[in-house]
C-alpha cells in the first residue's frame, strides 16, 4: 500500500488543470471499468510529485492505493515495476487467500510475483500470457467492491517483460474498477507500448497529462519569492531545476555574450542530467558534447565537426538528440537548441576538459572555410590555442579589430 512521503506533504504548487484531471480519472471509476491516467513530461517536470497527489486524493476516497517504481540498474530483472507495486500485498494474503482470490492461476502468477510461488519453488519465465492473465485477474479480485488505483512511476526504466504486461493489460483492461496510473520521460519509452496507449485511447480509456513548465507565478509561489530573469530561463520552468538553482549563491554579473552560462550547474541537477545523458546511444552523446560546444542554437553542421562525426552520424545521432527531448528544433533548417540553457551547461561540463580542448579546435578549424564566421571562430581558438601560436593569435586580433569597428 502506499504511503505519502516527505516530498508528497509539500504544497502543491499551479496544475489547477492537472489536479482536475486526477479527480475526474477518480471519478471514472464510479462506472465499474478499468481505465488508465497517463503522465509524461521531461525530467524533474513534477511527474512523481502529480502521482503523490493523486495517490493522496485516491485514499481520502479510501481506495487501497499501490506503487511500483522503475529502476535504472533494474533493467535486466523480468517485471521490478510489477514486484514492486504487488509482490509485498500478495505476500501478506497467503497461500490460502490468493487461492480463494484466483484460483487454479496461482501458479501463472508466480512467473511474475515471486510472493506468489510455494515455499521452495523459484518462479517460471515462460508461457508468459498465462502469467498475464493471472496478474489480470489478481487485479479485477483486487477491486472487488471497491475500486483500486495502481500506480507505475519511472516507466522508462521498466523492464522490457513489464512493459509487455503493461501493453496486454491495456489491450485486455482487468473487468473492474481499478486506475493504472503510468508516469514516464517523454520520448523515453518503447513505440509498442505508445502503440497500445494509442489503441486503449481510441476506446477512451485513457487520460493523458503532458506535465509542461511552470509559469513565473507558479515558480513564485514554489520559491516563496519571485525567482530571477536568469534563474527562470535557466530552468525553463522545470521545479526540480528551478529549487536546486535557487539554492545556489547569486552568481556574479555575467559579461556580454555569457548569460546561458551564468548560473553554474548545482550538483542533484548535474548527476539527474548525467544520468538522462548516459542513457543516450554514443553517437547522440558525441553529437551533444558537440553541440554544447557549438553554442545555442547550434548548427548542426558544427556540431558534428565539434564532435568529429561524419555526415551520416550526425543525421542519426540528431534523431537520438530529439526523440529524448534532449533538444528541439528552431525555425532554421539544421540548427536546434537544447531543452534548457542548464541542460547544455551541464553537457558542456561533463564531456571534460581534455575533450573540450579538441573539439573547439575542431570548431575553429570548420569555421575556417566558413565566410562571416570570424568571431565565432576567435571564440573558439580562444578557448583551445597553445601558447605561441602566431596563426591563433592572428584570427583573434582581427576579429578584435572587427569588432571595434562595431562596437559604439
């Protein structure tokens, strides 16, 4: 069963509209049919924090409330999210209760739920769809009389054979009154299980919650104080982001031409955005590097010299770039920005000194052959020119005297 943590008891903050949907799935299971609530949005969006509150909302209603969680180092161990949400409940029926619950599928259930098994007997793999009917019927028991919401978060990190669960529960929903709540990253979870989400959606099963950034209000009333121009943009509204810049000490005034790098990375948003990186294929995480070295918006031409790809690599690695919603594209063919400014900042910083050194002079050296790109160029020999080097001191002193002939 669930219990509400330390970080659920925090005011909530804006979603008049999300919190609106959460009451009207609760309100869906006066009809008697399984239905499903579906969150997504980036990182640190406040997607668990919305699950808290509808798990919050579901037991002032007094609905039995379960939770599993996905795991990144639990990617290998067949249905974590599902053991996590179930195995301690059905453990504490017995042997005798889960037989009276479902019957004869006991034993498909133990090829899923551990607890489920005899003493002594380890669980089976196999014959998968038995199993999901058993999980399927454990759930419609589960809601006998009263309705019952289950709660999976972090549904990026399940396990392939949960997410098999998850697209046959959708396709053949339990015949009772039980909300399956689903929270992942955006563009982060397998086109199988979008595809069945598609398919419970035209059957109006489901309720879908696209978490967006906070409004400056929003972010006011979160802080407890209106948040700085600069913080705000840094953050792009995401709370998570926006609570851990705020604890930092005010930066110094940033020079001309400095601002997207302001405000340095605080540690819980470096190791979050570390984490989503890594998951990324090399290629994509190359191609990042990259790119935070090619500015914002960066040329996706330069990026790839940066990052010294080839044409084709690159084309891949930007659709690798986008589909995790790591960056977007702009209005100009070929040039995107990455989500946030603190994204690329915390790119930047973690691709290591070493590796940024080459790739500037990869920058400068593409930009070469490049007409009107002298100052870029200045700004990255200036970054990775040897001492003594008269060809790198050339470029910078012309682009000065081009930009004193500019400047007022």
């Amino acid at each position: 069963m669930a219990t509400v943590t330390q970080a659920q008891q925090k005011r909530f903050v804006g979603r008049r509209q999300e919190l609106a949907a959460l009451d009207e799935a609760l309100d869906g299971l006066r009809s008697g049919r399984a239905r499903w609530l579906v969150v997504s949005g980036e990182p640190g969006i406040g997607k668990t924090r919305l699950l808290g509150e509808l798990a919050e909302r579901a037991a002032a209603r007094r609905h039995p409330v379960f939770v599993g969680r996905g795991a990144e180092l639990e990617r290998e161990l067949p249905f974590a999210i599902w053991v996590d949400a179930l195995d301690d409940h059905v453990a504490s029926l017995g042997e005798r209760k889960l037989e009276a619950l479902i019957g004869e599928r006991v034993a498909e259930l133990a090829r899923v739920l551990p607890s489920a098994a005899p003493a002594g007997a380890g669980g089976l793999q196999d014959e998968r769809f038995q199993a999901y009917r058993a999980v399927r019927a454990l759930l419609a028991r589960m809601a006998m009389g009263h309705p019952v919401v289950l709660i999976l978060d972090d549904v990026h990190w399940a396990d392939d054979a949960s997410l098999e669960l998850i697209a046959h529960l959708l396709r053949r929903p339990p015949p009772a009154a039980i909300l399956l709540a689903l929270a992942f990253r955006a563009g982060q979870v397998p086109n199988t299980l979008l595809a069945a989400l598609e398919q419970a959606g035209r059957d109006g099963l489901v309720s879908e919650i696209g978490l967006g950034p906070l409004s400056v209000a929003e972010a006011e009333a979160l802080l407890g104080t209106a948040p700085q121009e600069v913080l705000y943009r840094q953050s792009g509204g995401n709370p998570f982001y926006l609570e851990e810049l705020a604890r930092v000490p005010a930066p110094a005034a940033a020079q001309a031409g400095e601002e997207a790098d302001a405000v340095g990375v605080p540690p819980a948003v470096a190791a979050a955005l570390g984490q989503e990186i890594g998951g990324l294929s090399e290629r994509a995480q190359r191609l990042g590097r990259g790119a935070a070295v090619a500015g914002e918006p960066f040329d996706l031409d330069l990026a790839a010299a940066a990052a010294g790809l080839s044409e084709a690599e690159a084309l891949a690695a930007i659709d690798d770039l986008l589909a995790a919603h790591v960056a977007g594209p702009t209005d100009v063919p070929r040039r995107y920005r990455f989500r946030h400014p603190l994204v690329r900042r915390a790119v930047y910083d973690g691709a290591g000194e070493a590796w940024r050194l080459q790739a500037h002079a990869r920058a400068a050296e593409a930009l070469a052959d490049r007409p009107g790109s002298l100052s870029a160029r200045a700004h990255h020999v200036e970054r990775s020119a040897r001492v003594g080097d008269e060809a790198a001191a050339a470029v910078l002193e012309q682009a000065g005297h081009q930009a004193a002939a500019r400047a007022p």
